[in-house]
C-alpha cells in the first residue's frame, strides 16, 4: 500500500503505454519490501524540460528514461556520469536532494545477460547489426568487458563510420556495408553476432537482417536485443543452424535491475524481475 513516505520513481517516455518497466520494477520493489512506486510518464518531445523540471519540484527519487528523451534529457541535468557521456545517451537519472545525475544501464543491461549466459567477451570478435541506440550501449559494453574487435554491419556504412570513429580509440571498430564479400569474411571470424536493429520485430515479425548461416562460425553466439517475440526470426533460424542464442529480456530485466540499485542502494531480485517479465511477454 502506498502512503505519504512512499518514495516515487516512473518511465518517461512517448509513447510509453507499451512499457514493460513498471511490471518489472514493481515486481522487485515489492519483494524487497520496498516503500516505493514506480508510474509510467507519457511527455512530449516538447514538453520534456518542463517535465524533468516538475519531476524534480516533485521530489521523484529517480526515473527511466525511453525512447525519445535518452539523448535530449542530458541538456536538462546537473551532471552525467562518465560511461552515459560516452555512449551519449541516459536511461536513468538519480535525485539527490535536487541535483539530478543521469546514468546508463543499457549498457550494463545487455552486458548482464551476457555474462549471465556464460559468454565473457574477453578478446573475443563481435559483429553487431545496426549502431543506433541500443548498438551504442551494447559496444561501450563489451569495450569495457574487454572485446577485442567489433564489426558494425548497417545498411547504409557512410551513416556509421563517425560511430566506428568516436570508438575506435578504444579497441579496433570499423563498419560496412552488410551485404559485401568484406562483411561476410569478418562475420567468418566472429564469436559474437548481435542484432541491434528493430528487423524481426512484432508486428514485423517475419524481417530479419541479410545474414547467411553459412557464413557464421558454429561457435559463435547469436544475440538478439528484440524482446517482442521472444524469438525473432533472427534467433530461430540461428538456433536451427547450431548456434546459442539469447533475447532482449535479460537485457531489459538488467538494465531495470541496475537502475533500482542506484535509486535504492539494494541489489534486486533479477530472477524475480525476469520471471514478472516473462509472464508479462507470454501473457499479452
Ligand atoms: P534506433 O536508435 O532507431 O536504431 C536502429 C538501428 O537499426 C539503426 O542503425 C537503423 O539504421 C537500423 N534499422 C532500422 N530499421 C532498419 C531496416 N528496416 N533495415 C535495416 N536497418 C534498420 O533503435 P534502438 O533504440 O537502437 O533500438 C533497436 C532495437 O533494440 C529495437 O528493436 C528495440 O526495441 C531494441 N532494444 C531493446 C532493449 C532491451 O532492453 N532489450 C533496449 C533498447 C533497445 P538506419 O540508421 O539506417 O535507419
């Protein structure tokens, strides 16, 4: 039961009627005994500083932040912590007495799901499809893990090469076009093939990017961020050719984990948040 000490938290976004966050969040607040609620936020593009600046004279604890505020909400704080100004982009922003700093857990959210399944990217080979939003967190990620190249295959490489550019100071990073003969030898080589685009997403569930099996090793894991369906097409058709694979759910269940930890200090219930998750995604 919620009461005048009960602390707020929410998702912003628009739309974001859609959002799983509140099963999830809320599923982990109450099996810690937590005094917190967690809201859905629909604001406008337009109406986004008024927004923050409300959710601040309210005294939020902190809040989420979805498609389309990450980037445009770090002109509206008073600090960004390091690993979101490079991945250019907060999913999280913490109150402290007034003074709002934003946070990335995408990043650590999709890491999570991959260590939690057994791959460490540790000089590994990735090759990712697509480099928006999602494809940002997840390189900064497996940067910081350690891996030793990452390919971005896109439709259109002349939009990636400054992406490729900003992060190949940190480990070799290049892109092309995913339909090349050059593409499908570095995909020979990689231990790691993540499908960052929305292709094979619901409603769209039959599209899935230009890949052939045969040009992947059998070793390599599949990933897909897409957590609607739970298998894409992408994923089947790799599960069907040998490979491991793993969904977006664990990726959403770790970023939402990460940010319940930094707005309460508690390390939540992952397995708890994945399964209201799950019943949520199998229920729909
Ligand atoms: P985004 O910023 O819009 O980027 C999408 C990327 O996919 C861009 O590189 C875009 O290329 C490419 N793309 C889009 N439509 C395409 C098409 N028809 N053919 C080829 N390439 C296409 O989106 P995002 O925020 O990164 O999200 C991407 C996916 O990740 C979505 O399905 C989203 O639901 C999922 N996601 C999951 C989680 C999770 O927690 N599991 C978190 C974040 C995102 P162009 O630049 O050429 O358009």
């Amino acid at each position: 039961m919620f009461t005048g000490k009960t602390k707020n938290l929410a998702v912003m976004g628009w739309p974001v009627a859609h959002s799983l966050s509140p099963v999830l969040q809320m599923a982990a607040i109450q099996q810690a005994g937590l005094d917190y609620a967690y809201i859905t936020l629909p604001v406008r593009p337009e109406d986004l500083e008024d927004a923050v600046k409300g959710l601040r004279a309210m005294q939020f604890r902190g809040w989420n932040i979805t498609i389309p505020h990450k980037q445009a909400t770090m002109a509206y704080l008073d600090e960004v912590d390091e690993d979101a100004r490079i991945i250019g982009a907060v999913n999280t922003i913490v109150n402290e007495d007034g003074r709002l700093k934003g946070y990335n857990t995408d990043f650590t959210g999709s890491m999570w799901g991959l260590l939690n399944r057994g791959f460490d990217p540790d000089g590994k080979k990735a090759v990712l499809l697509g480099a928006g939003g999602a494809a940002r967190a997840l390189i900064w990620g497996l940067i910081k893990h350690g891996i030793d190249s990452i390919c971005i295959g896109a439709r259109n490489p002349a939009k990636v090469a400054p992406l490729a550019q900003e992060f190949s100071k940190y480990t070799k990073v290049e892109s092309m076009h995913w339909e090349t003969d050059e593409f499908r030898a570095v995909l020979r080589d990689a231990d790691l093939l993540i499908n960052t685009t929305p292709l094979g997403m619901a409603p769209k569930t039959e599209a899935m990017p230009p890949v052939d099996w045969a040009d992947v090793k059998a070793s390599a894991f599949v990933y897909d961020v897409i957590y609607t369906p739970l298998e894409t097409m992408f994923l089947r058709t790799a599960r069907e050719n040998g490979h491991e694979t793993l969904n977006g759910e664990a990726m959403l269940v770790g970023q939402g984990a990460d940010s319940l930890k930094l707005w309460t200090g508690i390390e939540p219930d992952r397995a708890v948040m994945s399964h209201a998750l799950h019943t949520a995604l199998t229920t729909k």
